[in-house]
C-alpha cells in the first residue's frame, strides 16, 4: 500500500480506501463488514469513510460493532463521518444542517454509533447557505479543542466556499478545512482538476474522492443490460442514473465501451484501470472503494499497482477516449 499526506497535514492516509455508502446497512451485515474490513485492513487500507445519513444511521452502527469486534489498535486506522442530511427519513429543522447545535449534536451520535471516542476526519457534507460560514468554522473548531474530531473538512464544497472558510480560520487562528470529498471519475473532473488547482497551490487540500466508477456505469455492466444489479438499480438510489448520464447519455455510452474495450487491450478490467487512473492523480489523496463483496474488493485492490504501471501516453489515450463524454468538454 502507499501512503500520501492528506493534503498538507501530517496524516498518512492510504492511496486506497473503503467507503460504506449504499453498502453497509442496505447490502452489508455486521458480518460481512468485518470480512470486507479485514481484506482491505490487511491489504494496508487504513481509511474507512462513513456519515451519519448512510443508512439513516445503520452504517455507523454496523461499523461501530465490526470495529469492537475486530479489536484493531486504536492507532492504527483513520475513521470518518460527515454532517448535514441528518439520520431520519424526514429530520427536522435542528436535525439537520449545519448549524452549531446539529454540527455538535451530530458528532456526539457518530461517535455514540461507531463506539469510539474520537473521529479522525469529520466533513460538512454539502454546503449550508443558512448557516454563516464562522459559525460552521468555529463550531469545527470546538469539537477539535474537545478532542472529539481531529481534523474537519468539507464534501461537494464549491472552492470559494473553501477559500472563505480559510479566510476566516486564519483571521481567528483557527484551523481550516483539511480536506474535501468530491465525486471524481473519468466523467467528473472540472471541479477537482480545475477549480481546486488554486487551492491545491495556497492553503493547501487533500481529497478523498468518491464514485471513482461513476456508480459502476465505468465498469461497462450497464452497456448491454441498464437493470443489471448494481449500485444504479439500488431502490432509492435511483436518482444516480441521471446524475450520472446527464444530458450527454449517448456520448458516454460510447466513451465506456472505448474505455472497455482499451481496458481488455491492457489486460485490466474496466474497474481496475478506472480505478488506477484516478489514484495516479497527484491531488488526489486517496480513492474511497465501495464494495458489497469480497471478491470484488480484492479485484480491485490491485488498482494500485496497475497505476504504477501505466505511463503517461496510456493516460493519454483513457483521457482521449473518454473526454468527450467528461465535464471538462463544455
């Protein structure tokens, strides 16, 4: 496994990571996440990522008892939860957010659910334009002072969202945001590759990015049959199809089965070198995996060292052959 700072803190994180959304609690029992756990904890994963709207609350548990269960030291792995959409169904206003009442009371749960007495990352799930930014910045910044969090930072935050956070940490000496968890794949890559690029150069931005597979629509299984059983056809996620496809559904399509086709030329399986390409980045911190069983995540582990081996010319082609399909053609 490699290690890479996340962002410009000291914290190792691993290249590769395991992420519970739409798995724990809708696909993975208690028992089988501490199987999937296991195989990524002893392949050197060492960042599992979680929020607390994941299964209305269930993922938290179900990796808090797979955590106790397990008995791994302390010390020796990175956890994460996130704030915003609340736990229930239909929350109400002060359960939701990130007002400081939620941001607080929203800790304490995570914290309740996954058994442990600190979190190492906790992220403002999307952006609050209720709450004023000092508010949300203070109120990270308590929970550090408290010990409950170690380092705070943002998802699907726009970047002068960022910037204006750092801005006013640094008026009152406090600490920033750390890190940013934005969607990233060969179909979404202005944000991270664009509108990051200044503050990668300034303050500084680590990322943990997600839906590396665009939802699995990269792995090529929904070319020839669109209700295959996957991530896109999970019941309430069916949302994912449009944000996925977009407005240019018949230029993606064709993309994939390039990218497909490139793939089996290489000798790969469309995950494994979709999943390489995005981990070759040098702003990209470490790619969340999602994964529902184990042979799946063993699959595409080897996603690292494949990265290591592309060069630069077989990066040119994947980008070629997808880009008109990705957001950077507009």
């Amino acid at each position: 496994m490699e290690y890479r700072n996340l962002g410009k803190s000291g914290l190792k994180v691993s290249a590769l990571s395991l992420g519970s959304w739409v798995t724990f609690g809708k696909q993975v029992d208690v028992k089988l996440a501490k199987k999937l756990m296991s195989i990524a904890y002893e392949a050197g994963i060492n960042f599992f990522d979680n929020a607390e709207v994941y299964g209305q609350g269930a993922s938290e548990i179900i990796m808090g008892k797979a955590l106790k269960e397990l008995g791994w030291e302390r010390d020796s792995y990175i956890i994460s939860s996130k704030v915003f959409f609340g736990r229930k169904k239909d929350p109400l206003p002060t359960q939701k957010g990130l007002s400081r009442k939620h941001i607080m009371e929203a800790c304490d749960q995570a914290l309740e659910s996954l058994q442990l007495d600190y979190l190492d990352l906790f992220y403002c799930h999307r952006p609050d334009p209720e709450v004023p930014t000092k508010e949300i910045v203070f109120a990270m910044n308590d929970l550090i002072k408290q010990g409950k969090i170690l380092y705070w930072g943002t998802s699907e935050w726009e970047g002068t969202r960022i910037m204006h956070a750092h801005a006013i940490a640094e008026k009152y000496n406090l600490l920033g945001p750390v890190m940013e968890q934005p969607q990233y794949n060969l179909f979404v890559r202005r944000k991270v590759e664009v509108e990051f690029d200044y503050i990668y150069k300034t303050v500084g931005l680590g990322t943990t990015v997600w839906s590396p597979l665009a939802s699995g629509y990269l792995t090529g299984k929904y070319l020839k049959n669109e209700k295959v059983n996957g991530r896109l056809n999970i019941e309430g996620y069916e949302w994912l199809y449009e944000t996925i496809l977009g407005t240019k559904p018949e230029e993606k399509k064709k993309a994939v089965e390039q990218f497909v086709a490139y793939a089996q030329e290489l000798g790969y399986t469309p995950a494994q070198l979709a999943l390489a390409w995005t981990v070759k980045k040098p702003f990209v911190s470490t790619v969340i995996l999602g994964a529902s069983k184990p042979e799946q995540l063993k699959e595409n582990l080897k996603a690292l060292d494949i990265s290591n081996k592309l060069s630069e010319e077989e990066i040119e082609k994947i980008e070629k052959k997808m880009y008109p399909a990705s957001d950077l053609d507009c």
